[in-house]
C-alpha cells in the first residue's frame, strides 16, 4: 500500500477543535500536551500533580514552533487562569517552572460552550474530523488573526532566496588575475571555501585590481594561505620573483671566508 513519510506514523499532538476556538488553536495544543504528562507525573503538591520543563524543553516537543511562540502560548494561558505555575525546585536558583492545569476553570468554558455543538467531537469517533466540524473550525480560527498566523508568519516574512541557475553559477577559478599562477589560485579560492568565506564576483574583481601590478602576487597570495588570513596585504612582500638576494661576506664565519679565499685565488681572482 503506497504511504507517506508526511501522514502519521507517530504520537500525533492533538486537539479538539472547541477549545481551539474558545482559547486559541497554539494555546489549545500546549494545554493538551500538558495535560497528557499530568496523567504520567508523580509530582503531587498540595493534592495536585504537576510538571515541570523549561521554554527551552517545551519548544522539542513543538519543533515547529519558535522558544518565543512557546513561551507566548505559556504566558497567555496563565492570563486566562487554565494554567497554574509554581517553584517547586530543590535548588532555589532553579527557575524552572512548575505547571498544572486549572480543571475548574475547563468546566467553566465547557458550560459556556455546551450549546455551540457545531465545535464538538464525539468521544467515541475515531479521531476524524468531519467536513462540518472542519468548517466550523476555520471559521472560528480564521476570526483570531494571531493565531491563524503564528505558525506560519515566522516564514512567511522572511524574504524568499532567489532560485540558483545552476548554469550561471559562479566559478572564482575563472577569475584568476593574469599575472597569478593557476596552482596558487586554485589553493587561494580552496582556503576561502576552509574559512567560510568563499569568493565573490565582488571580490574577485577587487584581487585583480590589487595585484595587477605587483611584482610577486603568488607571495602575497601564499603569505596569507600561510598564516590563514582571509585577506591579501601585498604590502608585505616587497620582493621580485626568483630573486637571489644580494651576497653579505660579513655574515659568513672565519672558515667559510678562508674557503671562499682559496677558491678566489684558484679561480685567478
């Protein structure tokens, strides 16, 4: 039978539709979940089970969401009194907080909303939702324009990246300066890709216009491989290629200068 890695083959998180209309469709499915973990906590305070996470902990168990869509949908069910919070910590610098659900305050809404049927799920279904129930759903949603939006508004205003012709793509290989060797460039565009700071059309054309005249651009190209600069300083190297510096006799040592003696004089120096 042909299936998808999209459809469920998990735990789902769920909601009923109702209370998604009554409290909000995020604060809806943050209480669910933490009512499914009262029903597995040991923790009882004052004759009421509780639980305790971080923002942080929370937000794994909505990977879709954001720490602060998280810590919103907290705060706003504590503002209408469905969520409780302590500190029940050992160590009092812990901050974490503790949570349990005001059940009293539930039946409330469930008396409020006893006659609205249209937003009611049968207990005993199986965990479909029919096309009225849909309707009635995002149509009740669809009238709190933070909440039809939270999920997606994170992505949705973000700008869209452009799409990549991969036949344009850019090569820095191709922009090799003329008076800079292949091998060098090539070992000069593989150290910007090591430093997360690969080369540009921009920055390309800024090498060329910098080592046009130079008179040893492999140097300056190689000193900054060498020390891992991610920058070229042509100031630096200051001498010609293939150059032989210029022969120092006060550096050599008294048997080094007898030697040099002997081979002038047998040379007819």
């Amino acid at each position: 039978m042909s299936t998808s890695r999209l459809l469920i083959h998990e735990n789902p998180l769920q909601v009923l539709p109702s209370l998604a209309c009554t409290i909000g469709l995020n604060e809806a499915m943050v209480l669910q979940q933490i009512h499914y973990w009262l029903g597995n906590s040991r923790h009882v305070h004052n004759g009421r089970k509780w639980v305790y996470n971080s923002v942080a902990e929370w937000q794994t168990q909505f990977p879709f969401w954001s720490e602060t869509t998280v810590k919103r949908a907290l705060t706003s069910l504590e503002k209408q009194g469905l969520l409780l919070t302590a500190n029940y910590n050992k160590d009092q610098r812990d901050r974490s907080k503790w949570y349990s659900i005001n059940y009293d305050a539930l039946k409330s809404l469930e008396v409020k909303n006893v006659d609205d049927a249209s937003g009611q799920i049968d207990p005993n279904a199986s965990g479909q939702i029919d096309q009225m129930q849909m309707v009635s759903l995002t149509q009740c949603i669809d009238k709190d324009t933070e909440t039809t939006t939270e999920i997606t508004t994170e992505i949705k205003n973000k700008t869209p990246l452009p799409l990549t012709d991969k036949k344009n793509k850019f090569d820095p290989l191709t922009e090799k300066p003329s008076n800079v060797s292949a091998e060098v460039w090539a070992d000069w565009v593989e150290h910007r890709k090591e430093i997360r700071h690969p080369l540009t059309p921009t920055t390309c054309k800024r090498i060329r216009s910098m080592l046009e005249n130079h008179v040893n651009p492999d140097a300056v190209i190689g000193l900054s491989i060498e020390r891992g600069w991610q920058g070229l300083f042509p100031e630096k190297i200051t001498e010609p290629a293939n150059t032989t510096p210029a022969f120092d006799a006060s550096r050599l040592t008294e048997e080094q200068r007898r030697e040099l003696a002997l081979y002038e004089l047998l040379e007819g120096r």
